[in-house]
C-alpha cells in the first residue's frame, strides 16, 4: 500500500502534536504536593502516617500522577492485588510480566487504601513506634518490610522529602507552614533576578542575602539560590544540624570544611549544598579588601573547589585587593 506524502506528514503532524499535548499536561511534582497534600496530612493526624513520607511515595510511585498505571486506575502507590483485594484490578509489568495492581475509582480513593494497607498490615507494624516527624525511620522501615524490591528506595523518598522540603508538611500547620515557605522562595527568586548587576559593576554579595524565614530563633537566610544560617556564641555544626536535622559532616561537606572544624560567631553556615557557580547576571568579583578565596565562596554560596577551578587558583588562594574573580 502506498501512501501520498501529504498523508505521512499529516502523519507526523498529528504524532508532533499528541507528543506536544502529553508533555503540556504532564504534572509537575510541586503541582502534585499542592493538589494532595491535605490529604496526606488528614492520614497523618488519623494514622500517625508522616505526611511527607506519604507524598514522597506518592510522587515516587506514580511520578507525581504522571506513569501508566496511575492513569489508568488512579493506583498512586504501587499496591498490588494481593490475596485479600476484591475490587477492581488492571494488570502491569512490574518486577514481573503482567502483574496484577489494585484499581480505583478516583486518586483520593488510592490515598484512603494505601493508608488503610498501611494501618491493617501486620509487615507494618513496627513503623507506628516511630513518630509522625521521624520520616527517615518510616523510609527506612517501609524497605526493611518490603513495600519496595529497589534496594535504594528509603535514600530516594528522603532525597525528595528533603529537596522539596516535604518535612514541612509533618509539622503542626504544616500545610501553612509549608505554604509559607514555598511563596517565601518565589518571592525571593523573583527578587534575586531584579536585583544584578552589569559583568562590570562592583557589587557587594550581602545585598543578595534574603531573610527566607526564621527557625528556631535562626533567621534563614537565602544568596545564589541557597539556605543558610549565621553561627551564634557557642555554635557548632553539631548543634546547628541538630537543629535542622542534618548529620554533622554533611554540613561541614555542604560548607567545605575539614572534619571537627570549630565555627565562630558570625560563620556563615549554609544548610544545602551550595552552587557551582554564581546564578545571576554578575560575571566577577572585585575584591575591595585582602580576602581568601574561601571567604568569597561562603559570600556568593558558590562552592570552594568550583571557584578555585573558575579562577585557576589553589583552594588556599589569598585574593589581594583589587584582584578580579570569576564567579561563573
């Protein structure tokens, strides 16, 4: 059978645009949190489920509302049919060719059943010990039963929880308070575009610091995109990470120090990794006093091996005043 040429590019056209349609409707895992998260957190005041640990497998197992099987039976968190399901069922390929999976008939329904799975299973049981906000425990106590065969799923529910600050959610008002946070940042980026400078000007990297939100009598504060705090009398990153509920080490990683450093009143503590290079508009750094390298790395958020590369320069680098600096 021959086909004209007009009919093969209707063809393509209409493939170009089914393609162009599906990745416009495709959900965002933001857009995904929104649209579910008083759910997650009415379980977690029923059950004592965490509300975090809920839409990290949420997102995680249905990639954000946007797999197959969620669309097709609304089955947002993998369950299988099990022996004891009597409802609907579609059948996927899994760890196996054609498995069987729960269906439903609306998302909230699979939110009320994955809750329910949880509470009924005796496998389950020992993640109740744990509290509502010790998501770290829940993620690993949900591979330690088995809810997952991939042997990195605990790491990749608190990556999530984590990223996209999800914790939020286990807090008393949480839903507000994760709110709060989420217009504090978009105010913030917004902020942070409007206010460069020409690759010429001098600029001074304070006047990037934002007051994000205050935690636990610290302020936050965010420069080049990234969370940190300032050290008080008597700080360390012990205490500090305790706070926010970061390991030691990785804090002093995150700010690119050596094992057992002591902070000092005023140090700047970042409490995410901080970026490879600086995200505005401004191209160098004129130094205006003697300063180090390091110094410049905790000002801009840039890391301390990244801008030593940028400049071709040792971690140890002294700058001298009036030196130029790459910041991207």
């Amino acid at each position: 059978m021959k086909f004209s040429q007009k009919t093969i590019l209707f063809a393509l056209f209409s493939v170009l645009c089914i393609l162009s349609l599906s990745a416009a409707e495709r959900q965002t895992r933001e857009e995904y949190v929104e649209r579910y998260k008083a759910i997650a957190i009415a379980h977690m005041e029923r059950y004592g489920i965490p509300a975090s640990i809920t839409m990290a497998q949420g997102i995680l197992e249905s990639d954000s509302g946007n797999s197959l099987l969620s669309k097709s039976s609304n089955n947002h968190f993998g369950i299988k049919c099990k022996k004891s399901w009597r409802g609907e069922r579609v059948y996927h390929d899994d760890d196996a060719k054609g498995e069987c999976f729960r269906a439903y008939p609306s998302v909230e329904a699979s939110y009320e059943d994955h809750a329910d799975f949880l509470d009924q299973s005796p496998r389950y049981d020992s993640l109740f010990v744990y509290a509502p906000d010790d998501y770290r425990s829940w993620a690993r106590g949900l591979k330690a039963a088995g809810y997952a065969t991939a042997p990195d799923y605990a790491v990749r529910l608190v990556k999530i929880i984590e990223s996209m600050k999800l914790y939020l959610l286990d807090k008393e008002n949480g839903g507000k308070i994760y709110a709060a946070s989420k217009s504090a940042v978009a105010n913030t980026e917004a902020w942070f575009e409007s206010n460069t400078a020409s690759p010429d000007e001098q600029i001074n990297p304070n006047a990037f610091r934002v007051t994000v939100n205050a935690h636990k009598g610290y302020g936050v504060y965010r420069t080049n995109h990234t969370f940190y705090v300032v050290a008080k009398e008597g700080d360390s990153y012990k205490s500090i990470g305790k706070i926010f509920e970061i390991s030691p080490r990785t804090l002093e990683k995150f700010n690119d120090v050596a094992k057992g450093t002591e902070l000092h009143k005023g140090d700047i503590v970042y409490i995410e990794r901080k970026k490879s290079h600086w995200l505005g508009n401004v191209m160098q750094h004129k130094a205006m006093r003697d300063e180090t390298l390091y110094d410049l790395s905790q000002s801009y958020g840039i890391r301390h091996k990244s801008l030593a590369r940028l400049n071709r320069l040792h971690t140890d680098s002294h700058i001298r005043k009036g030196e130029i600096i790459r910041l991207k």
